[in-house]
C-alpha cells in the first residue's frame, strides 16, 4: 500500500468515507457486512478516480460514541472493511475510530495494510459530549513497537466537539504534540462537523512547526483558497450525498479547486 505523502505542486487531499453504522453500535441495525463492504469500496473508488491523494474510513455513524472503542465487533468490522479498500484502490487508506480510539485504529491500520491514522485527542486532554478524552500518543508508539511498523499518525490540536482541559496555547500544544509525542503532521478544525476553522488559526500552527499542518472541516471549493498556508485538506462533509455516498461531481471540483490554489 502506498504511503501518504504530502505534495509539492499544491496541498494533499484527503477524503473522508463515513461508513454506515458498524456491528457493535448501538446504532447498527444489522446491515450485512458485506453491504458494508461494497459501500466502503465503491466509496473509495471515486474519491480515488477524482484524483485525491488519501481516503480515511471513519466509523462516523456509530454515535453516539464512547471515549474508546472497546467492541471487539466494531474493531473487527473496521479491519474487514479496510482491509477490501486497500485492496480496490491505488491511493494511501487511513483509519480513524471515534472517538478517540488512535491505538485501535494504528493497529488495524497496520494489520491492514493500511498507512495513516487520525486521531482526535492525541497530545492533549479534552472535555467532550463523551467524557474526558485522553492523550493517546504513547499508546500509538506502543502499538507501532509490538507490531514493528511505522504509520502516518495525522493529530488533531483543539478538536472540534471538545474544549482542551488545559490553559496552553494551540502553539504550545502543536509544538509538544510533534517534538514530543512524534505526531507526523497536524489537523486543525472548526468547532463542530462540518464547519471551517478561522484561517488566522490555521497559519498559527503551520508558523509554530515544521510538521505538515492539514485543515479538518468545513473545506469546500469556495473557501479553499482561505487556507493558502495549509499542507492539505481533509474533507468529508462536503462531500457527501443526501444518502451518504460521496458525490463524484463534488470530489471533482474540490479537486479541480485545489488544483487551482496549487497554481
């Protein structure tokens, strides 16, 4: 599986599936997983043959979440699915499991096949609707160790639907999250799903490391050219149909706009 890297000719795009609730959910409503499946691969397709450079699998529809996915059923699901995209298509796969669930998702990732992995609460503790979240960035180590292999580990700093229980600055965060904790690039998001972050934070960040810095929500071709400063995009909302399917005549244009802000 090809590993995620960042562009030089214009920011990384990254496409987010938010794949229907997974066995294990209190919302699963017992959708065969091989449904499940075809879903997640035909998915990953277009945003592949749109001609964007990553996909993440996201359990997004199993909320309401618990702080860590513990279901053996969800985990297993998850790499089941992975595990056929990798397969189908020819761009880097991610793994995110929410809510914060970064040691469960860099071992599925690797067992997969996979290459990267999101994660919410990475470097820092932050209250959310799901309780406390806690900093997982040494689990993630451990669990590249046991597994002796290396994965793109993409971190949030002040994630949305949280509030950081600290009184640092998101400088102070970013810099500890990529000097200390390992944190390979960083994401910077808008307070809830769906809604972009103000871009003076965004060129904080990117001004305070030297780790790639991509923006996590509210990116459409409208506002892409807002985020100049960013290393890349990770888009999921936009993307999506009134069933959930990405649209393929929305990836096309956020990638023909990102194109455009290359140039």
């Amino acid at each position: 599986m090809p590993t995620l890297r960042f562009r030089e000719d214009r920011p990384t795009l990254i496409g987010v599936i938010h794949l229907p609730p997974l066995p294990g959910s209190i919302r699963y409503g017992g959708l065969d997983i091989s449904t499940i499946i075809d879903f997640a691969v035909r998915n990953a397709r277009v945003l592949d043959e749109a001609g964007f450079d990553g996909v993440i699998l996201e359990n997004f529809n199993d909320y309401p979440f618990k702080a860590r996915v513990r279901d053996p059923e969800t985990i297993a699901s998850m790499a089941v699915i992975a595990r056929e995209v990798v397969k189908t298509v020819t761009i880097p796969v991610g793994i995110n499991l929410l809510r914060n669930s970064g040691p469960e998702a860099a071992a599925v990732a690797i067992v997969v096949g996979a290459s990267f992995i999101r994660s919410n609460a990475y470097c820092e503790a932050v209250v959310s609707a799901e309780g406390i979240l806690e900093p997982v960035a040494r689990e993630v180590m451990e669990t590249m160790t046991r597994l002796n292999s290396k994965i793109t580990v993409l971190a949030d700093v002040f994630v949305k639907h949280g509030s950081p229980l600290h009184r640092m600055t998101i400088e102070d965060v970013a810099k500890d999250c990529v000097e200390r904790d390992l944190a390979d690039a960083l994401v910077v998001t808008g307070p809830r799903t769906g809604e972009p972050p103000d871009p003076l934070l965004v060129r904080r960040v990117v001004k305070a490391v030297s780790a790639k810095v991509l923006v996590g929500s509210g990116i459409t071709p409208n506002n892409v050219s807002d985020y100049k400063d960013a290393h890349g995009f990770i888009v999921g909302t936009y993307l999506k149909d009134e069933e959930g399917q990405i649209d393929s005549v929305k990836a096309r244009q956020l990638v023909s706009a990102v194109k455009q802000l290359g140039k």
